[in-house]
C-alpha cells in the first residue's frame, strides 16, 4: 500500500529566513569530475545493455573515487609530474548469456570522453590512470531487473524542492557563467574548477568563489593580479545586471591569495583542476541533483551519480522528487514552496513507493483543500508513467550534478 500525505507548511520559505547557506561545486572540481565521469560511465553501460541484452542490467557505478596527481605550476607553464588516478566501482553485469560484456572497456571510454569534453587542459591519455574495481551484483538484486515492474534494490528515501531561491539560483547560474563557452574565450586562464559559496543574510548576498587559473596564460604574480581582477569586474557587472532582490552582493575570488608571497601567494594549476595535485574526490560528496549544495533544505545523503536508472531509488527517486515539485509548484495556483519526499521499501516496485509526502507552503489567504488534490493528482500522474521517466533517466535526460 502506498501513502500519500499533503500538509500544509507554518514554517517560513527558505528565501524567508534571515540567512542562507549556498554551495555549487563546479565541472572541474574533483568531487564534481567524479560525479560526471561515473554518471557518464553509467549511461553508457545502461545503453550497452539495452542494444546487447535488450533491457538494462543491474549496476550501479556509485562509488567512484579520485586521487589527486602530483603537478609543479609555475608562470608561463608547470609540468605534470604524476597523473590523476580514478578508481571505477561498483557493481555490474559483466556477463550474459555465458558470454563477457566489455564493462571496462565501456566505462573508459566514457570517461575519457567526458574528460576531453569539458576539461580542457586534461588530456585522458596522459593525465589520468584508471583503476576498474567493478564487481558482480548479488543474485537477488539482479533478479529485480527481470521483473515487470522492477523492485527497488534500496530502502531509502529521495527528497526535491522548487521553486530556488534568489541565493540558490545565483549561484548555480554564476558557476555556470564562469564555466561557459563565451566566458572561457574572454578569458581562457581561467580553469574548470570553480566552488562557489553563497551566504546571503537578509538582503545582502555574499559570494566567495574559489577559481584555478591556469599557469600556462599567467606571465608572474602581478600578471595573476591583474587578469584576476578583471575576472572581478566581469562578472560584478554581471551580477549587477541579472535579475534578483538583493540590495547588495559582494564578491570575492580566491581569498587565500597575498600577494606580498609572489608566486607563492597565487591559485595557480597547470590543468585548471586542484584535482591535478591539491585535492582529491568521491561520487556523492559534491552537489545534489539540482546543482546545489543548500545546507538549509532537505536532502538525500545518496549519490544519484552512476546508479542505474531502474531499480535504484537512490537516483530515481531523488530526480522524480525534484521533478515533481516543480510541477506542483508551476502547475498548481497558490502554491509558494513545495518539499517532496518518495520514500521505498526494497523489492517493492519502484511506480508504488511505500510513503509519497508533500510540504506545501501556500500564498497567504489561499484555500489549502484544492491544493492538496492537485497535488495529490501530480503525484499519482507521475508514479504512473514511471516507466517512461526511467527510460528517460537512463537516456541521460536530467542532470544528476
């Protein structure tokens, strides 16, 4: 039996609190590239078994890892003097039929795709060693995918929000900015690892954004200075001229630099990642399915990043859940903020989660009974095309970071 709760919220919007606390990890940051790569992989696997054995099979490539090379930056160049490592795991179907799948070969060359695709100073080839630790599922697990309906393989639960907040939505739009085709030809020493942080106190909005440059378009220290501060002005005119209700936003990039250290005291990489030689990454430390780190919402503890897209509810539902709220709050009039949580029980088929809740904070004066059948109307909608939505999950249709 499946349980549909609609209640109504008293507590205040997220966009009504005194503060918000907002991260974005960008494409080339290591947790982000670990997320991507292993996304990608699973993907890719997903449509290999599709064209191969005619449907998915099990396997979840959630538990991929990155451990930072080893670079020496320098003005006008460095070298690399170690590659990145990236550990692939989980589990998969490496057989069928009695014969082998080429899951290694599969996952790979996806990545390497991935890696030439949006970093550009990183070359797959050289830059990076893969180490494949992907494992047999267990037989009950993957029976669930021989199922009509599959089951899902987890007890867990998925959690959305919409709409985003001002805070929330700038900051996923200014790392997307900085990470854009047009702003990496404006300036192209500037590198794909971009966190930002967002701290917004009543209507002032502080932005503290952490950006590699790429020693290679770097001459000396006062050469970093200059073209760092024109990265500044760009984007505050930017920020000036977007849309928001901020009385003020005050940026800041790459705190940690002094430059009374010189060389130093400057945020440079050779390959435009700290993934190169300061920092390593982990699938699911980084941003959840809509982009964000938000430290004021809920959220699923689960890496959606390269599960499969048809048992596991630790992908399917944290995405359904956020596509659902957001077609309550778009779809039903009245509504100010909607929270969604799916919640399953393992082997239980995924189109019947065992709770489906809804947190609706309504416009003030409007009628709550109305809002809570259309509501409860979006959801039936959505788990009965279940079908549909995985097969649009494991075509890659939504972001997953």
């Amino acid at each position: 039996m499946m349980h549909i709760t609609i209640e109504k919220s008293l507590c205040p919007s997220a966009a009504e609190l005194q503060t918000e606390l907002v991260e974005r990890k960008g494409k080339g940051h290591p947790d982000t590239i670990c997320d991507s790569v292993m996304e990608e992989a699973g993907l890719a696997l997903s449509a290999a078994y599709i064209e191969r054995c005619g449907r998915v099979l099990h396997h979840n490539l959630d538990k991929g890892l990155l451990v930072a090379g080893t670079t020496s930056p320098k003005p006008g160049g460095g070298e690399v003097i170690e590659p990145m490592r990236i550990i692939t795991g989980d589990r998969a179907t490496l057989s069928w039929n009695g014969s082998p799948l080429p899951v290694y070969d599969i996952v790979e060359r996806a990545a390497k795709a991935w890696i030439r695709n949006n970093l550009r100073f990183v070359d797959p080839e050289r830059h990076v060693v893969f180490q494949h630790e992907i494992r047999p599922g267990s037989a009950e697990l993957s029976d669930l995918f021989a199922r009509p309906v599959p089951g899902a393989n987890d007890t867990s639960a998925g959690v959305g929000y919409a709409p985003m907040s001002d805070t929330e939505r700038i900051v996923l739009e200014t790392e997307r900015y900085l990470n854009s085709p047009d702003f990496k030809r404006l300036f192209p020493e500037t590198g794909e690892d971009i966190k930002i942080m967002g701290f917004r106190n009543g209507r002032n909005l502080d932005l503290t954004v952490a950006m590699a440059f790429v020693d290679r378009f770097i001459s000396d220290a006062a050469d970093y200075f200059r073209k760092k501060q024109a990265v500044e002005a760009n984007l505050e005119d930017r920020l000036r001229n977007c849309a928001h209700a901020f009385e003020a936003i005050d940026l800041r990039i790459n705190t940690l630099d002094d430059p009374e250290r010189g060389e130093g005291g400057i945020y440079l990489t050779v390959l435009g990642t700290s993934a190169e030689g300061a920092d390593g990454g982990e699938v699911g430390r980084g941003n959840r399915v809509n982009g964000l780190i938000a430290f004021g919402r809920p959220s699923s503890l689960e890496a959606a990043a390269g599960k499969n897209p048809v048992s596991h509810v630790g992908k399917i539902y944290n995405v359904l859940a956020r596509k659902t709220a957001e077609r309550i709050y778009s779809e039903v009039a009245g509504v100010k903020e909607a929270t969604v949580f799916f919640c399953s029980r393992i082997g239980s088929p995924i189109d019947r989660p065992f709770v489906a809740s809804v947190r609706i904070r309504p416009e003030p004066g409007r009628a709550f009974a109305p809002i809570g059948r259309a509501a409860s109307a979006i959801i039936e909608s959505e788990l009965n095309d279940m079908k549909a939505f995985v097969g649009q999950l494991a075509r890659g249709c939504f972001s997953v970071c």
